[in-house]
C-alpha cells in the first residue's frame, strides 16, 4: 500500500512540476503572458506537456539512481 501510494504521489506531482518547469523556462524567455489562464491551458495540455513531465520523471530518475550509488559508494 505505501508503494502505490508514493507512485500515486510520484504521478501527480511529477505532472505539475512538468508545468512549472515549462512555464518558468517560457517565463524567462518570453516574459509572463497578459492571459493567464489561456497559456495555463496551452502549457497544460498537448505533446510538450507530456515531453516536460517525461523530462522532469527522467530527471527525478537521474537523481535518485546517482543518489543511490553515491550513498553505497559511501559506505564501502
């Protein structure tokens, strides 16, 4: 039971951070847009928001994988 509810935590919280990652990257590049929740919609939805959430899952994944090894590595 703890396990699916870390991975039901994971997937949902890994989807928002996929948006916050790419509206502070379009943030910073474009400037904030006049319509907020227009761009909320067009950064929610579609191929890119899938592309940032994967982006962001296999950046979780990097981290914990190198995490892992340094810790073991440590303790040798």
């Amino acid at each position: 039971m703890f396990v699916a509810a870390g991975l039901m935590i994971l997937a949902y919280y890994s989807v928002i951070a996929g948006w916050t990652i790419r509206y502070a990257i379009e943030a910073v590049l474009h400037g904030f847009s006049a319509a907020a929740g227009e761009h909320f919609g067009a950064v929610a939805s579609g191929a890119d928001a899938v592309a940032y959430h994967i982006g962001f899952m296999l950046l979780t994944i990097l981290i914990v994988v190198g995490g892992s090894r340094a810790a073991s590595s440590a303790r040798r």
